[in-house]
C-alpha cells in the first residue's frame, strides 16, 4: 500500500478513534454543548474558507438552507447527545455506540427507502449490532459507577447515532453547496451555531470554568486535537479515501474506531469495562463488521440514489 494511503488510513483509525477520549477529557471541565458548539463552528469556519477559495464553490439559498437542515439534525442533534452522554459513560462505551451509525444507514436502505436489498449476513449484522447495544444497556438501576456506563446515556447515544444515521440518508435528496469539504464546513458551522444556542438556553454560559481552566494545557489540547486532527485533517483523509480505494475498505474505519477507543481509554484515562459491557461491546463490533461485509454483497434496487457516505466524527 502507498505511504500517503497508509497515513490516510491511519488518520481516520487512530485520529478517529482518539477523538472519543479527547471529548472525555474536555467534557470533564466543561460544559458539553458549549464544548461540542465551539468545535464546530471553528472546524465548520476553517472548511468552509477552504472551500471558498476553491474554483467550484458554489452556493445558492436553496443548497444554504439543505446543509443548515442537515448541520442542525447531524451536528447539533447527534453531538450534543455524545458530548453530553460522555459525561456519564466511558469514552470507549460512546465509541462502541457509534460504531452503529453504518449499521442504521444500513438498514433505512433496506427496510425503509428500499434501495437494497439485504443478506444473511446483513441481517445478522442488524440483529448482532442491536443485541449488543442492548447489553451495553443493561444496568437494573440506570445508574452509573465511575467510568461506566449509564443506561439513559447509552438511550441518548443511540438517539443521536439514529439523527446521524436519517440525516445521511436525508441528504441524498437534498441540493447542497458544492465542493464536498465546503458543504461540510457550512453543516459543521451551523450545527456549531446551534449547539452555541442550546448552550445557551440551557444556562451553560453561566457555568463556564474560570479562565485558567478553560484555557489549561488539557482542555486547549483536547479541542485542538478535535479541531484540527479529528475533524479537518482526518475528514480530509476520509474525502480523499473514498476516491482512491473501495468504499467496503475505507468503511472498515466503522469497527476500528470503537476497538482503538477502547484501547486508549484503558491506557491512558484507566477506563474498565465489566465482563457484561466488554460482552455487549464484541457483539456491537461484532455485528459492524457482519452488516458492513453483507452491505458490500447485498443487491442495488434499480433507481436507488447511491452516494457516498457521510463521514463521522
């Protein structure tokens, strides 16, 4: 494999998969919609001025408005759930969770837009994934030990994988600005945008940690890593992927992600699961990797609008 696609593949695993310790740290001190907010609109700001000095931009209202729709139900709904979830499970659990967002697209294709049609092994996949997020809930009390899991969190984590999951699905019908990095610089901003409102309304301004806590070495760190490497240079590495290898291959970051995160979480924040959670996350990892597989396999309907897939993170 060429050194540039082996650094490219490296970036969406290991950047990617770091970015879920990376919120835990910041989440930590501060409040999670501010945090998720100021992430994004400055990734979503530096994007979109990169995609206005490229010769294709273009913009229109119609195609403002579609990536503003899009900003609000993927950025806006979908992080505000992480960012406010990883405040109460571990970092590696909310990668775990994630990792069901292909699984999701996956089955709106088959069994709600009828774009495909499934496997066995597809199948198997669906149910493997949502068994094992299932598990991951399991918890008699709801509540959560230290580093845990919380069963509402994993509730909220899944509702906002699901507003990823339509929102992708959304987009296919939609007329959105043009080159891809500026479309999603322009979602990135307004889902930033409206994470700042909701900060907001929910009195998080208030609660802002004195200045020498919020610019400390750990919180600036963690936000540049989720700016700069999580969200420009890996998403970057995710575009350019999708043009130079098989779209089953570059999907593989899906599985990767969750089992680095879980690595990572354990050598350097001390993050344990119980024998229950590491159960309900093999089998989420587990079903990826089977739905992903069977995807590849399973048949187009004719007339279905394939196109490529959103990135994460």
């Amino acid at each position: 494999m060429a050194p540039r696609k082996l650094l490219a593949y490296g970036a969406i695993y290991i950047l990617w998969g770091g970015s879920f310790l990376a919120i835990r740290e910041i989440v930590a001190v501060v409040p999670p919609f501010f945090a998720a907010g100021f992430r994004f609109m400055a990734a979503g700001l530096a994007l979109l001025l990169w995609g206005g000095f490229d010769a294709r931009f273009e913009l229109r209202p119609r195609q403002m408005l579609g990536a503003m729709a899009l900003g609000l139900v993927m950025f806006t709904c979908d992080y505000a759930s992480l960012f406010w979830a990883e405040t109460r499970v571990a970092s590696g659990i909310a990668a775990v969770v994630f990792a069901m967002i292909p699984v999701w697209i996956f089955a709106g294709e088959v069994f709600l837009l009828r774009e495909r049609r499934a496997t066995a092994l597809s199948l198997g996949g669906i149910a493997l994934g949502f068994a094992g997020v299932v598990v991951l809930g399991l918890r008699p009390s709801g509540g959560a030990r230290p580093g845990g899991v919380s069963t509402f969190a994993i509730l909220v984590l899944v509702g906002g994988t699901l507003c990823w999951s339509v929102g992708t699905l959304w987009s296919r019908r939609l007329l959105l600005p043009k080159p891809q990095h500026a479309n999603s610089g322009l979602q990135m901003f307004s889902g930033g945008f409206f994470l700042l409102l909701l900060a907001a309304s929910t009195g998080e301004l208030h609660r802002l940690p004195p200045a020498h806590i919020l610019l400390g070495w750990r919180v600036v760190a963690s936000m540049a890593y989720l700016i700069v490497a999580a969200s420009i240079v890996s998403y970057s590495a995710y575009v350019w992927l999708i043009a130079h290898d098989s779209p089953t291959r570059v999907s593989s970051y899906a599985y990767v992600n969750p089992v680095f995160a879980l690595m990572i979480g354990a050598l350097l924040a001390g993050e344990r699961l119980t024998p229950l959670e590491m159960a309900g996350a093999a089998l989420v990892v587990g079903g990826v990797f089977a739905t992903l597989m069977g995807r590849s396999s399973a048949s187009v309907r004719p007339k279905a609008q394939m196109k490529r897939p959103a990135a994460l993170h």
